[in-house]
C-alpha cells in the first residue's frame, strides 16, 4: 500500500511540476523567447510590437513558437542599437546546470524541445533541475514582470 501511495505522489508531483502556467505571456524578439512584461518595462529599447492571438495565426518566421502561442505571441521588434540584453541558449542553460545539452527544458510547464533556442536572461526566475522521465531536466520559472 505505501509503494502504491508513494508512486502516486511522485507520479502526481511530475505532473504538476510540468502544468503549463497560462498567466504567462511569450514574446519574441529577435528570435529569442522573452515575455511580454520584460519588454513592458523596457518601453524605451522597443520599436514596434505585433500580438497575434494563436498558433495559426503566427506568420512563417514565427511559427516555431506555436507551442508556446496557444494564448498568443508577441513579436517585439528593438531599436537598433538596443539589442543589448543578456541571452543563453538553452543547451547553455542545460550545460550550466550539469544536465546534457540535449536535454529539453521546461519554461512555466511549457517543454522547449529545440535547446539551440535562445532565452533573454530577464525572464529567469527559479530554476530546478528535476528528474523528468528518468532523465534530470531543467524546469524554469518565469519572472513573470506585469
């Protein structure tokens, strides 16, 4: 009775440790992943903004981020010579954080499959390396800026 309880928890626990949170909201710019509250507080450094609403809606260049669009994207254009802010890749981050490079990463319970994806450094909140699968994954809090 105790294992069938304690695989339970366990089980209950990678579940939700990897629930999508929908209050965040991406970004991209510059093809790389940011969130919307990140740029807002940054008005100066931004040019110009396009919401689109859902995954079928995002136009060619961005269609790599439709698993992160289900609630929308917006795609921030910088001003030149604004392009400034820290960025890592996430097989930077795996790498950092001793995990294999290859290894996916989970930003608010959303999995990034493609680690040569670059992320803005400003929206790191906690990070966690878990066991996902049998495998230690990189699990991502976002610092969710309003």
């Amino acid at each position: 009775m105790k294992k069938i309880l304690y695989s339970f928890l366990i089980l209950s626990s990678a579940v939700l440790s990897a629930q999508k949170n929908p209050s965040v909201k991406f970004a991209v710019a510059n093809d790389i992943v940011g969130t919307v509250g990140m740029f807002n507080v940054r008005k100066d450094i931004v040019q110009s903004s396009n919401t689109y609403k859902s995954p079928a809606g995002l136009p060619q260049g961005l269609k790599k981020y439709g698993f992160i669009a289900e609630k929308g994207l917006t795609e921030f254009k910088i001003k030149s010579g604004q392009e400034g802010l820290d960025r890592v890749s996430l097989a930077q981050l795996n790498s950092q954080y001793g995990v294999a490079e290859n290894t996916p990463v989970f930003i608010e319970g959303y999995e990034f499959t493609d680690t040569n994806m670059k992320i803005y450094g400003d929206i790191m909140g906690n990070v966690d390396v878990k066991d996902h699968n049998g495998r230690k994954t990189v699990f991502l809090s976002a610092n969710l800026i309003k």
